[in-house]
C-alpha cells in the first residue's frame, strides 16, 4: 500500500460556528489518499496553516476506523464501506511536513517508508492533486462565498467574501459526503487498469481495494490506536525538577515521577536533567514521557496544580500566554526602571538635605560619641513609644448619660409595678 498526502487552501470563505456573522477565511484541506485504487483514507480541515501538526491528524483518521467519526455527522458508515484502517508500506509527501525527527517514528516503530517530493513539483503527487480538484467541484456551484476572481472588482460588484456563509462544521460535512461518494460510487474513466484486472470489475475506488486485497501483496499493518496516536505527535525535550517534568514553561507531574524518585529533594536523588516527551498540540492537559530515547513505551503526566492556569488549554494557547507575559514583564520592568531612578533622585535629594542639616562642630570626641550610642538608643525609643502610645477620647463624668430610645416615648404608657406580687402575705403561714 502506497499513500500521497498533501494540502491545499480551499476556495471558499467560511464564518465561525459560534458567531455566523464573522468570516473566518479560508480553510486548509488535507488529504491521504490510496495511489492503487484512489480511495480516500483520510482527511483534515481546519485552520491550521500545512505543518507537521495538521499532517499527523489527516494520517491518523487515515490509519483508524472513521465510523464514529461518520457517525458524528449523520452518516452511518461501517468499516467495510470504509476500509482504510492501518498503515501503508510508503508515504508519499511534501518536504516540509514529513521530515526531521518527528516522523522518524513511522520509520523506526511501524516500518513506514517516508518518500518526499523535490520542491516545486507538485505533478510528483498527481493523485492527490486531482482530487483537490474533484472535490472542490462538487461544492462550488452551489456555495456562497467560493472564490471567484480578484477581490477588487468593477464598482458596484460585490466583494465574495462578504457572501459566506458556510461554516466549518457545515463544510466539513460536505467534503465528508463527497469522500464518502467518492469512495464508493465514483467511477474512474482514466484508470489504467492492470492485465489482470477482469472487465466487470467497476472502476470505483472501494471495488479496486477490495481486488487489490485478495489479489495483490499490500496489506494495512494495524497498530494500536493510543499508540500510534501518541506516537505521531511532536516532540521535545523536558526538564526534570523536585516541580515535575517541564516543558514551555507548564509543569507536569504523575505517579511515576514520584515512584521512580524524580520528584523528591535531596542531593542523594539522581534524576536525569532531561526527557523526551512527546505532547498533543490540541490541549495542553497531558504529556507523554518515553522511558528511553529509542524506546516505544511511555507513561502519562497530568497538569500539575502550579500550572493550572493552562488547564483545558492548547499549546498553542500556552505560547501565545507566554508571549503576552513576555510583553506584559516588558513593559512592566521599564516602567520599574523609571520608577527605580525616580527613588534614586528622592534618595539622593534626603541624603543632601541631611548632609546640609548635619553641624559642623558637636563639641564631644568620636570615643564619647560611639559611648553614648545605648543611651541615645533608650532615648530614642522612649521618645518613640510615648509618640505611639494610644490616648483614647477623655469622657466627661460630671455630666450624666443621655438615653436614646429606640422609639418616642408615650406618656400613657409605664414601667410594670410588682409590689403588690413581691410583698403580699402568703396564706399558708
């Protein structure tokens, strides 16, 4: 099994789910695509401009089952009508997205061989490149806000952008309807078939999967789905610290940091000043440590509580705080500067007006003056505790106490009399 992934900018302008009155842009469509049958395995549409990170989430809808992801969009598929679960043999990609470290993985771990196209040949990805091309045509006719043209246009023309109205969601359930058509029913009029072939095989990409698994070697190795996901994901290194593995600043802590001794303070505990971690874009809440630098097993860390600032945020979320913070200490240290040599100038005016007022002459030697150091010391805080001693308000006695009722007096009204029950005879003496 032989896969082209690649990217394009859709044309059409969406506006955000939340807010329909506000245009988003454009939005970036990958697509993995099978070279043998030209099926479809796999996807991406967001915002995220072609990289690495939005590459790894079209390969991992590529390689798991896509039913539940269906499922969230009305569409009841079930795998044998969507086949592409597992990973290809090779993978055909730009020079950009698939190389350095982070893709190495694929290689070392699942026996992926990663191809990359020279640059400036896009004609190298001819699959994937048609179907940008199909795909976009089956939403154009039809949809506001699709790119026509230049954006200055004669006076009294309408600008395109300001005629969207689809939104992410609702554009991404069209192009997974047009998959889904794609893989299924449409027929390929150009498809070079082998000698083999039978002539009542229909040039649809599910019915040419289907052959090319019974009568050709490829076949889909299938890993587990956490790891595979974990394993595709950017990594980095850690530091290790008595606070927990840091990575950007946001620390992270677990069981096994502290089973393992990495978390306790002393100059006996031996940790090792740095990890490999590898950590999901989408939200910063976990990280993965891998217990070695060529080893495949690796254990979760949560968010520590002195980072909980960050707590259901992404790493993109956690840079851009980073950078406020930077500006925002920035600003803040030159505005302490200022203040700093403005204390300077008050110091240095307090230390003049002393010097000047400091006589000349004191008539007793330095011995004498050091000698009365303690005594002048007392002095002082006698002085100073009889300036601090509280002195509440002095209250006339001589004048008797004013009564407030509570409500104004009536003069019908008395205080009880209980003589007559305190006083009277008792009858049985």
């Amino acid at each position: 099994m032989r896969y082209e992934i690649d990217a394009t900018i859709a044309d059409i302008y969406l506006v955000s789910d939340s807010e329909r009155g506000c245009i988003v842009g454009r939005p970036i469509v990958y697509m993995v695509i099978d070279v043998f049958s030209r099926m479809v395995a796999g996807f991406y549409i967001g915002f995220e401009n072609p990289s690495y990170a939005a590459a790894i989430q079209a390969i991992h809808m590529a390689t798991t089952d896509k039913s539940e992801y269906c499922r969230q969009f009305g569409f009841d598929v079930t795998p044998q009508q969507w086949p592409c679960i597992g990973l290809p043999s090779a993978l055909l990609a730009d020079r950009g997205e698939l190389m350095g470290h982070q893709i190495e993985c694929l290689e070392k771990g699942f026996g992926v061989r990663i191809e990359n196209t020279p640059p400036f040949r896009s004609e190298a990805k001819g699959v994937v490149e048609r179907a940008f091309r199909t795909f976009q045509a089956v939403f154009k006719p039809f949809a506001p806000g699709v790119v026509t043209g230049t954006k200055i246009k004669k006076q009294g023309d309408r600008d395109y952008r300001l005629d969207a109205k689809i939104t992410i969601q609702e554009f991404t359930k069209i192009i997974l309807a047009s998959v889904l058509y794609h893989n299924q029913y449409h027929v390929i009029k150009d498809y070079d078939k082998a000698a083999d072939m039978p002539t009542s095989l229909p040039n649809n990409p599910l019915a040419i999967w289907n052959w090319g698994l019974q009568h050709r070697t490829g076949r889909l190795k299938k890993p587990a789905t956490d790891h595979l996901r974990v394993a595709l994901m950017p990594r980095t290194r850690a530091t290790i610290s008595d606070s927990g593995a840091c990575i950007f600043g946001v620390y992270y802590t677990s069981s096994e940091l502290i089973k393992l001794g990495w978390m306790h303070r002393g100059k006996e505990v031996k940790r090792p000043q740095s990890v490999e971690v590898a950590y999901d874009l989408a939200t910063a809440d976990h990280i993965y440590i891998y217990h070695g630098s060529n080893s495949s097993d690796y254990f979760v860390c949560q968010l520590a509580t002195r980072s909980r600032q960050f707590s259901g945020a992404s790493f993109w979320d956690v840079w851009q705080q980073s950078d406020e913070l930077k500006q925002t200490h920035a600003d803040a240290k030159l505005v302490a500067d200022e203040q700093k040599r403005a204390l300077e100038r008050q110091v240095i005016e307090v230390v003049k007006q002393a010097e000047k007022a400091a006589p000349k002459h004191i008539g007793l030697s330095d011995a004498e003056r050091i000698r009365n150091i303690r005594d002048n010391r007392a002095e002082e805080k006698a002085k100073e505790r009889k300036e601090r001693a509280y002195k509440p308000v002095e209250i006339d006695t001589s004048k008797s106490a004013q009564v407030h009722y509570l409500s104004e007096p009536d003069d019908d009204l008395d205080f009880p009399d209980f003589s007559d029950q305190l006083f009277k005879e008792d009858d049985d003496v």
